[in-house]
C-alpha cells in the first residue's frame, strides 16, 4: 500500500470516525492495472458515504506474494483500528504456470493423494489430484494465517473472502491502452497442452477446480468465527469476460452488487 493511498485512508478516517474501515488485501480483482473498473472501486462506489476503505492489492500477487505483506498487513489491522478485512488471494495459485503443475495428459499416470471418491472422468484424466490437493492445503495454511493474524491483532474484526468466478478459458489476454499493455493468457496454453481440445471440457476442468476452491474456503469459514464466503462463482455471464480470468466493467459491477453488497451490509449491521 502506498504511502500516498495510506494518507488519504487516514484522512478519511478522522473526516468521518464513525464510519467502517475496509482493508482489501489481494491481486487484480482488488487492483485491476490502468483499468479502475475492479471489485475494490465497484465496492468503494456502492458503499460511497457509508464505509472507508485501504487498498492493498497489486495485480497478479500469488498467494507467496501475498505473504509478503503480512507484516503490513498486522501493522495496519491494529493501527488504523480495520472493523473488516476483505481478502482476494488464490485466483493466481490456480491460473497460469501454477495451472500447469496440476495438469496432466490422459496417458500420464494419476497420483489420486487424498481423492478416494470419484471425481469426474474429465478430471480423472486430466488433473494431477494429488499434486492440486497439496497446493489448496498449502494455500489452505496462508489463509488460516491471516485469519490467525486477525485473531491476534483485531479479533472482532470479520474477514470477508470470496470465490472468483468460473473463468473463460478461451485464449484471450488481457489489453490497455491500445495493447500497449499486454498479459495472458492464464489458462488455454496449459489446458490445451494437457490435450483438452473443446470449449465445454476447459470450462468444465476450470469449474472443478474452482469449485474445489469453494470448498476449501467454506471449511475455512465453518472453522473460523467471523469468516465469510462471498459465492460468486456463477455470477459473470460468458459475454462479461473481459480476458480469461478478469471480468468487464459489468461483470464486476453485478459480482459487487449482487453478490458482495448484500453480504457486507450484513457485515456492518453487526459491526
């Protein structure tokens, strides 16, 4: 978080002291790069004279990266006095290079690790179950880390997590200022090089793995008091993508208003 940003939450705060103080922590969906259409400013303008928020996000943090910041993350908890944290981390462990650690081949031997149910053919074939289950248990701890940071520093604090959406896996990047900024694709290269050809099968992987996601933050929530799951995982329609893993200006406006206003003000009727 940049000095200059912190200030102007300070400032904020002592115009309005009565107001709830929101600390985003997170990646692109919190900070979208030279495109201030993300879930952070969709949320900002719902909540306009009614809630303060402190954006720490910067596109593309992995979960490590993320890590980084929770020193930060326990100074400003404590010391700006935060009644909620809203927490965007995960969405980069599963897309890109991460994505291709947990893909496979049809005729690559399958370590099933902890999946002694069924799981669907599609994934059978084509996701290392064992090598995906221990990066969602890895990923599981970081967030258990910063809900124990909550724990310590602001305990009746809520945290409010969330989903993403199920992406669009069809090879599109991501572009501004005329394409002069440029990333991406996160998911089609991996998917296609583990030898899925069709639309339908990439959006059906990626929809497991999100949903497997799901629920691990659920059990999260369900082990944790004061945790909260925003389920937007269904929220973006196929024409709302903006690449394979950001919405557009819509589809971030309907995810913030139909999904996480409802939730947040929740969150402050109880505060």
């Amino acid at each position: 978080m940049n000095p200059q940003a912190l200030q102007r939450f300070i400032n904020a705060t002592h115009r309005h002291p009565a107001l709830p103080r929101v600390y985003c922590l997170g990646d692109s969906w919190f900070q979208l790069p030279l495109k201030p259409v993300d879930l952070h400013q969709q949320l900002r303008g719902l909540f306009a004279g009614e809630a303060i928020f402190a954006n720490n996000a910067v596109p593309g943090r992995t979960t490590a990266e993320i890590k980084r910041q929770f020193p930060a993350l326990q100074r400003h908890l404590g010391a700006l006095e935060i009644d909620v944290l809203l927490v965007s981390m995960g969405g980069n462990d599963i897309a890109g290079h991460e994505l291709a650690e947990y893909l496979k081949r049809p005729d690559e031997p399958q370590n099933r690790g902890p999946y002694t149910a069924a799981v669907p053919a599609l994934v059978e074939r084509h996701v290392r179950l064992a090598t995906f289950a221990s990066a969602m248990t890895t990923l599981e701890e970081d967030f258990q880390r910063v809900i124990d940071i909550r724990d310590k520093v602001r305990p009746a604090c809520p945290v409010v997590l969330h989903t993403y959406a199920y992406p669009m896996p069809n090879g599109r990047r991501a572009t501004r200022l005329g394409g002069i900024f440029k990333a991406g694709p996160w998911l089609k290269p991996h998917l296609v090089a583990a030898g899925l050809t069709t639309l339908g099968d990439k959006k059906a992987l990626m929809r497991w793995l999100v949903d497997e996601f799901h629920a691990r933050l659920e059990g999260l929530a369900a082990r944790n008091r004061g945790v909260v799951v925003v389920d937007s995982r269904r929220a973006v329609k196929d024409s709302e993508w903006s690449d394979e893993i950001h919405p557009t200006e819509a589809g971030y406006e309907r995810i913030a208003r139909e999904h996480w206003q409802p939730v947040l003000m929740g969150v402050f009727e109880g505060l």
